[in-house]
C-alpha cells in the first residue's frame, strides 16, 4: 500500500447539523485516501477515493488545539472518529 505523510491544520470537522446515521456533531479523521477501491464504496469515486493513503501526520497536536477551540466557544457533542476519508 502506498501512503504519504502530510500536514495539516485541523482534523476535526464540524457538520452543519448532527448525522442522522451517525449521530455525531463533528468528525475526526486522522488519515484520507485509500487503496483498495472496493466496487461498494462510495468514496471510491470521489476526490478522495485515492490509489494511496495521506497519513496525518500531526493529527493528534491538531486534534487537541480543535478540541479546545469548541470548548472555548461551548461548542459540545459527538464526535465520529474515521467516519470517511476526508482531507481537510
């Protein structure tokens, strides 16, 4: 599997409404990309459904500085974690 290593500057994505499957305000997703393209999924023929995977590499210092964003603005709820494969 070919992957690559990326920076980014958040990793937690705020919904405009809670996911009614899901039921999550925000999701998290420490990677995007995948290379295995099953006939079944449906992020294989978006911009995201990649031969390879971006890793994230700063995901977790990303992911605290989100967090305490919300909090400071009492923004709460749930989050998904790898719920899709999104960049951000």
């Amino acid at each position: 599997m070919a992957y690559r290593l990326v920076q980014v500057k958040s990793v937690l994505n705020r919904h405009r409404r809670r996911d009614g499957w899901f039921l999550d305000d925000c999701s998290h997703n420490p990677y995007y990309g995948c290379a295995y393209g099953c006939i079944y999924c449906y992020i294989r023929r978006g911009k995201y459904g990649r031969n390879y995977l971006s890793i994230k590499i700063n995901a977790s210092t990303a992911l605290s500085k989100g967090l305490s964003r919300h909090a400071k603005r009492r923004k709460y709820g749930f989050i998904a974690i790898s719920s899709a494969m999104e960049a951000t």
